[in-house]
C-alpha cells in the first residue's frame, strides 16, 4: 500500500487520538492528529458542500 492509500485510509476512518497505554504520546502529537484529521474532514464538507450547490444550480437553471 502506498503512501496515498495509507492517508486516505487514515484520514477516512473512524477518527483515532492515537492513544495507547504503553506508549503514550505526547500531547502535542495528539494535538496535531486531531487538527490534521479535523482538517481534513472539514475539506470533505467542502468538497460535499460545493457539489451539492454546483446541482442546486443545475436544478434551478433547468426550471
């Protein structure tokens, strides 16, 4: 699996803290997963937001 495949994997999952017992990260990097995974499913809703205008749009002209 490519490096690609691997984010995409991650950041479409269930969102993870990247907590474990034993080796417990620092807070800074929990910090950072939760912004990265944020941001990323805040650019997905974009993503859905605009398609969803771009076919309101379709939909109006066609009336």
């Amino acid at each position: 699996m490519g490096a690609q495949e691997r984010w995409d994997q991650k950041m479409n999952a269930e969102f993870n803290p990247g907590y474990s017992a034993p080796d417990y990260p620092h807070t800074d990097a929990r910090v950072a997963n939760a912004a990265e995974f944020a941001a990323f499913q805040l650019f997905k809703i974009r993503e859905a937001m605009e398609g969803i205008r771009e076919s309101l749009g379709e939909i109006a002209k066609n009336r």
